[in-house]
C-alpha cells in the first residue's frame, strides 16, 4: 500500500510540474494547450532512447530532453501566436496525437506499441524496491518545488506581468513595447521544457514507457486540474492536479467494490464520475478555487506606496 | 490514373461521411458561437443506436437511422441544456473545456454500456458497383445517399423554413435578432438538436459502413474539425466541401504513407490552412 | 523628452478590398506641441493611425523618423523609438491593477525577459523600482493615485481614459498618438483631459490627436489637419480650417471629386 502510495504521489508531483507549465502558456499568456502530454511524452522518450539506445548519462537524457522539447515548443508557440482559443485547442490536440501516433508506428525508432523497456535509473539496483520509490518520490517532490519557486517568481516578475498584459489585450500590449510573439513563444519554450523533464523522470522512474502511457485524454485532465486549480494561480495548478489525481485513482478503489462491474466498465465508470465531476465543479466555480493574484509589484522588492 | 481517380472516388465517400458531423459542428458554431467538442461523441452515440435498433430490434435501416437522428439529437440538446449552458453564460473557453468534459463523459457512457469492442450492423453484404472502371461499395453508395439527402434537406430547411432563418439570422447577428424578437435559446436549442442529430447520422453511417466503437467519435474529431477549419467555421458549404478535402486527403496518405497517420492529415491540413487562407475557403467575414 | 524630428509620412497609400482607405497622403506630423487630425468619417484617421503605430502595412509610401521606415517595424518597436498611441476605446489590461498597468507599459525593464526575472538580476529589480517611482509620480499628475491598488476594472470609464494617457507617459515618449481622447466623454471630463494634456506639453511632449470633438480641437490644438477620403484636404489653425470651404464641403457631404 505505501508502495502503490508513493507512486502514484511521484505520479502526482510529476504531472503538477505539467500542470504549472500549463499554467504559464494558458493561466498567464492565454494560450490555451490541449496537448501537454506531447511535451511529456517527447521528453519521456528522448531521455529513455538516448539512455537505452545511446547509453548516455542521467543527467545528460534529461537535459537533452529538456532542450530539444523546448526548442520544439518554441517553434510552436511561435507558429500559432496568433490563433485563438478553440483553433489553438485543437492544434494542440492534433499535435499531441501526432507524437503519440509517431511513438506508436515508427517502430524503428520508439519500439512501436511495445514501448520502450528497462529503462535505468541511478540507484535503481543498488536500492530495494520500496527504497527507490521513497528516493524517486522525494526526487519528483523536490523537483515539483524547485518548479513551483521558479514558475512563481516568473509569474510574479515584470516578465509575469507582459504575458499577463498580453493575454488581457494582445493588441494594447504591442502598443506597450511587448513583442507579444517573441513572448509566447518563450513561455511555450518554458513549459515545454519543464514538461520535458518531468516527461523524462517519469520514463526513468517507471522503467517503461509506450504509447498508451500518453493518451490524449491525459492532456484534457491536465487542463481540467488548471482550471480547477484557477488559472494563473501556480499553487491552484498543483491543488487541482492533486484533485484530478486523486480522483482518478480514489474512484479506482471505489469501483473495486462494485464487483458485479467488468474491468472495461469499472474503467469507463471512473471517467464518468471525474468528467462529470469536473463539469459540475465548473458550473459552480467558473475560475476555479484560487483567484489569481497581482503581485507583479513585489519584484522590486519593497511595496508600493 | 485509373488509380488516382479510384484515390479520390474512395476519398469522396468517405468524406461523405464526415460531412454530416461536420455540418453539424459548424451549425452549433455559427448560431451558439462555441465549439461544442461533444458533437464527436454523440456521432458514437449514433453509432450505437442504429446499431441497437438494427440488430436488437430488428428495424430496417431507413427506420434505425431515423432512430440513429432522434436520440442523438435528443441526448445532445439535453445534455447542452443542463451542463453547456450555464457554461457558456462563463464564456466561450469555460464552454469549449466542458464540451470536451462532457465528450468523455458521453463516450464512457457508451463505453459502460457497450464495451470496447466492435459492433457491426446487419447488412447484407452486396457486391461492389463497377462505374467507368472505379470500384465502390454498393453499400457505400447508399451511405453517400444519405448522407447527401440530409445534407439537402438541412440546407432547404436552412434557406426557406421560417426556423432556418432564425438560425441565420442568430448566427450573423445576435443582437439584431434579439431586437427582432426571435428567442435565441429557443433557435439555439433547435439548432442543436438537429446538428447533434446530424452527428447521430454520421455516426450511424460510420457504423453502417465498417464498424462502430465508443472511439468513433474521438476518431473523426480531428479530421472533423479540420474539415471546418478548411470550408471556413460556421460555413454550410464550406463543411461539405473541407469534408470532401479531409477525405481525399486521408485516402491519399494511406496509400502515399501509411495507414497509420490518416488523422495526421488533420492536423497538417489546420495548420497549412491557417498559414494560407485562416478563415476557411468560403470563410463568413 | 526634447522633440526630435518629425514623423514624415511619404507617399502612403493604402486600400482595404476595393476602398481606398489613404491615397498617396505625404504629410509630417509633429512640428507642433499639439496637432489634430479631423475629417468625416472614411476619412482614413484610423488607418492612418494604425500605420503610424506598426499595426498596418501600407500598399505603398513610407513613414520616416529619426531616419528609420517605421513601416517596417514591429509595434513594439516603434513604441521602444518613442512613438505610443493609444486606442478609441479605453482599453486597460483588466487583470491588472491600474498601477500595475502603469508597471506594464514601462519601457527598459530587463525583468520582461524570462531569464533575468527568473534569477532577479539586480538591473532589473533597480528598474522596477524606478517605474514604480515614476507611475506613482504620474498617477499623482492625473489625479489617480488613490485608486493605485484597485483593480483596473472597477475604474470609471472616465478614470480609464486617464489611466491610458498615464500609460502612454510611462513609455518615455517623444510623440503620442491619441485616438478620440474625449470620445463619449462628459464635457466636465474633456476639458479635464484637455487640461492634463497642455500641462504635459509643458514638459516637452508632443501631441497627435484623432479627434471629432470639435470644441476640444479648438480649445487644445495648436495646428490642425483635415483629412477626406484618404487625403490631406487642408491644414492650419483651428481659424483658417474652420473658414474653409472645401473643408465645410467635405462635412456637409458636397465633396469636390478632384
């Protein structure tokens, strides 16, 4: 049972970092992104194949991962600066699905729907199972707060405050001296990064990955947590991806008791109940739990009159 | 060149089916100005219910689709009703997030209910047609059939009935229906009634021409929002035509690529699209 | 804050689909503290002003400043040369408060960029505090400085008129291009804003007004210039325009078709 805690607790802490990049493309720069698990799971394989396949280092697969998904997310966000909100949805959408349906059928490359298998991890042998999912969730825990200080002090800096102008009123922003497409495109870069790493810990720690890991309705659960959470409030991000989660897996137990269900019905049961959850959840609380706040101010370090 | 003629031919039927859903989902669009994702379940929706009607019932076909049209119609506009509406009052993202909730809601329904396996109808199995050398389903024939005579009688509904011109007139300019007294809720939830019901259609032809899954909807989203992002969003003609585009497209890189990346036809048709020409071929403004 | 030069519009033409929205308009603008631009409407006022601020693209022509084609650069660009317009509307950045919205037009603050905010370099944080200095100094010259802290959607549509023309100060201008100022604004309001405006002309920065507002223009303008139908119908002071009858023509609907 702490076994299975722990993990799902590294599986939380690891999509909460998806859910803060999120935050910083949509909560701040109003660019909506149905299609984060991309990011995800491009640095979940780039980090697994060139530690497999081209025996490179830990560290060295992470940072590679994060570079290369930033350089991508880069050229999106640069891409689709302009597009509004469903178009870009989709956009998203297709190009998450796309990664997945590369990962699913470049065999040559990904292994296909088989996945890519024992993948390593510093310690892994060295340490009892039980022993390394402790180290692997205390390493996703600090990893969660080393991006939760990061993304707020950018949040609340003046580079917070242009994205933010820049989502209230793009055009006005221009007019204000923010190269409102330069911009976008640098909080893609940011998100995509970070999504990446944890993409690429979550490769490490699971020892395996595949397509399947990365179904597009992951995206849409991360949009939900942010949504939930509050757009633009980065400790809301975390809260509601903590909700998503434990939602997800509490109904799993839930579902175990109605014995007379069939696995595909029990699974088919417990997206019911969170989708629904989630619908009446924004019915009622349209922005979400935590307001966002404004705090830009604080960068210079005394207040304002 | 026979070849490529047989591309377009097979790329056209399916099109063709698409086309429905499609219409449907810029309908909603135009006159509600929200994109309701659910439309791709509700297809499934259709799907399953021809496909009760047929093999459970043992209806025949033109019956189980009009059966396919009613309970897809029904259950969009109801479920619009209670958990779209209140969020479309928050704005058109919080109403676009919750369509797509209610999309996987919708679909596990289905899931719960039916399973993940594939269901297919009862229809004899016909030999194929053989037109100036091109090869087509005889079966297909009929789905092209209906999917055309709903297509028709939408557009005739649209063009000369007095609610099809509400709708128009909701769509091109909500305030000035207002002042004209038309109830916009009222043409709004007409309206998706029947593009929902459209969906239910399409869905059902899907199931009529190969087979029906709770994916089926999830399946056709993208090509389905391509083909309205391709005719211009909000477009009647603009959906039957970024249809027909999508189709042949997908059948080109099957047989160009592989099978596999016919939905990554969708996406790089929004994207090449919003590079040319954003508004869409026959695009309103 | 010295003037400079003038903004030299060359040739400029511009047509939207069949409507010829300038035509071939060769004029400079900025020679004095404060010119309006009038003409009816379909005059080419807000095209010429989207031109002039890097949202448009002209068919034809170039703007000149400081030796520069302005239309070749981005907006931003053309703020960062000193060049702020502001819109018909007002249109505060609503998730701001208005000294934040202050805060984000300021010009110079390496913070903007996501690495020196991340590590809070120094510069950075010294210029945050100098913008603070000076929106709290510009929002006591409007006459703004209690509602600092709120929340720029509570403020009246008149506050917010202010709060643009604060914003458009904050970005260390040479020339600022207002866009119908006192457009649907109560007469008490429109001499207030006539009034902040020739003070700030008193510390050196120069005005160019869109304006239908006719009252305004021949309280605040130093020089006037009618545009019809995309090009320059004549210009002068407040006296000579209103004497003149191709000008009066032009209002009253008889244009001349030369």
């Amino acid at each position: 049972m702490i076994h299975y805690l722990l993990d799902v607790g590294t599986y939380v802490a690891l999509m909460a970092i998806v859910g803060l990049s999120l935050n910083l493309m949509w909560g701040m720069a109003g660019m909506i992104n149905l299609g984060m698990i991309g990011f995800f799971a491009s640095g979940a394989y780039i980090a697994a194949l060139l530690t497999t396949k081209l025996h490179a280092g830990f560290l060295q697969g992470l940072l590679a991962a994060g570079l290369a998904v930033a350089i991508m997310a880069w050229f999106i966000g640069y891409i689709t600066w302009r597009l509004r909100g469903d178009y870009l949805a989709v956009v998203t959408l297709g190009f998450s699905e796309f990664i997945r349906l590369i990962a699913s059928n470049e065999i040559w490359l990904t292994n296909g729907t088989d996945g890519i298998s024992n993948i390593t991890a510093p310690f892994r042998s060295s340490l009892s199972p039980l022993a390394f999912s402790v180290a692997a969730f205390s390493v996703a825990v600090a990893c969660l707060l080393v991006a939760l200080l990061a993304f707020q002090r950018l949040c609340y800096s003046p580079f917070g405050r242009a994205l933010r102008a820049i989502r209230d009123d793009e055009e006005v922003a221009w007019t204000a001296g923010k190269n409102s497409r330069a911009m976008k495109a640098t909080a893609f870069a940011i998100g995509g990064f970070s999504s990446a790493l944890a993409g690429a810990l979550y490769a490490h720690f699971n020892s395996y990955i595949a397509p399947d890991s990365f179904l597009p309705l992951l995206s849409l659960y991360i949009v939900f947590a942010v949504t939930i959470g509050g757009r633009g409030n980065m400790r809301g991000a975390i809260v509601g991806t903590v909700l998503i989660v434990a939602f997800t897996e509490g109904t799993r137990f839930l579902v175990n008791y109605l014995t007379f269900l069939q696995p595909v019905q029990g699974a088919a049961l417990r997206e019911m109940t969170v989708s629904l959850a989630f619908l009446l959840i924004l019915i009622y609380l349209p922005r979400g739990i935590f307001p966002e706040r404004m705090l830009s101010w604080r960068f210079a370090g005394k207040p304002a009159q | 060149m026979s070849e490529a003629a047989q591309l377009a031919v097979n790329g056209l039927m399916s099109g063709s089916l698409l086309m429905l859903p499609a219409i449907g989902f810029s309908l909603i669009y135009g006159v509600l100005r929200f994109p309701n994702f659910a439309v791709a379940s509700i297809a499934t929706i259709g799907g399953f219910s021809a496909y009760v009607a047929n093999v459970f019932f043992h209806w025949p076909l033109p019956v189980s689709i009009a059966f396919a049209f009613l309970i897809a119609g029904s259950i969009g506009v109801g479920s619009d009703f209670l958990l779209l509406r209140p969020l479309r009052k928050a704005g058109i993202v919080a109403a676009a997030i919750g369509s797509l909730a209610l999309n996987i809601f919708l679909e596990n329904v289905v899931r719960f209910s039916f399973g993940n396996d594939l269901r297919g109808l009862n229809v004899p199995i016909m030999r194929d047609v053989v037109v100036l050398g091109l090869h087509v389903g005889r079966q297909q024939v009929f789905n092209v059939a209906w999917a055309a005579t709903a297509a028709i009688i939408l557009f005739l509904l649209l063009k000369n009935s007095r609610i099809g011109k509400q709708m128009r007139a909701v769509a091109d300019n909500p305030m000035l229906a207002r002042i004209q007294r038309i109830d916009a809720l009222q043409v709004g939830n007409i309206t998706t009634f029947i593009a929902m019901g459209l969906a239910g259609i399409g869905g059902a032809l899907l199931a009529l021409d190969t087979s029906v899954d709770p994916l089926l909807g999830f399946r056709i989203l993208l090509p389905l929002f391509a083909a309205c992002v391709i005719g211009g969003i909000g477009s009647f003609p603009g959906a039957v035509v970024g249809a027909a585009i999508i189709g042949i497209g997908e059948e080109m890189a099957a047989v160009l690529w592989s099978p596999a990346y016919r939905t990554g036809v969708g996406f790089i048709a929004i994207v090449i699209t919003l590079m040319i020409r954003p508004s869409g071929i026959f695009s309103r403004q | 804050m010295t003037p400079v030069e003038a903004l030299q519009i060359r040739n400029v033409s511009k047509t939207f689909g069949g409507v010829r929205a300038v035509v071939d308009l060769s004029i400079d603008l900025g020679n004095n503290a404060i010119e309006c631009i009038i003409g009816p409407n379909g005059a080419g006022k807000s095209t010429l002003l989207n031109i002039l601020s890097g949202f448009i693209r002209p068919d034809t022509g170039e703007v000149l400043y400081q030796g520069r084609n302005l239309c070749s650069l981005r907006p931003d660009q053309i703020s960062a040369l000193g060049i702020v317009r502001t819109f018909q509307t007002a249109r505060p950045f609503a998730s701001l408060s208005l000294l934040e919205n202050l805060l984000a037009f300021g010009a110079g603050q390496p913070g903007e960029h996501a690495w020196q905010a991340l590590i809070g370099i120094p510069k950075a944080r010294r210029r945050e505090a100098d913008l603070i200095e000076t929106a709290n100094r510009t929002a006591a010259d409007l006459q703004l400085s209690p509602l600092l802290r709120a929340p720029s959607t509570e403020l009246s549509g008149g506050q917010k008129k202010l709060l643009d023309l604060g914003r458009a100060l904050m970005c260390d201008p040479q020339l600022i291009l207002l866009d119908e100022p006192v457009s649907g604004v109560n007469p008490a309001l429109s001499v207030e804003i006539a009034t902040a405006i020739k003070a700030l002309t008193g510390q050196g920065y120069r005005f160019v007004i869109v304006e239908h507002n006719m009252s305004f223009v021949r309280a605040i303008s130093d020089h006037v210039i009618v545009l019809a139908e995309g090009r320059l119908l004549a210009r002068g002071s407040f006296e000579d325009i209103l004497h003149n009858t191709q000008v009066q023509e032009a209002y009253l609907g008889n244009v001349a078709r030369a």
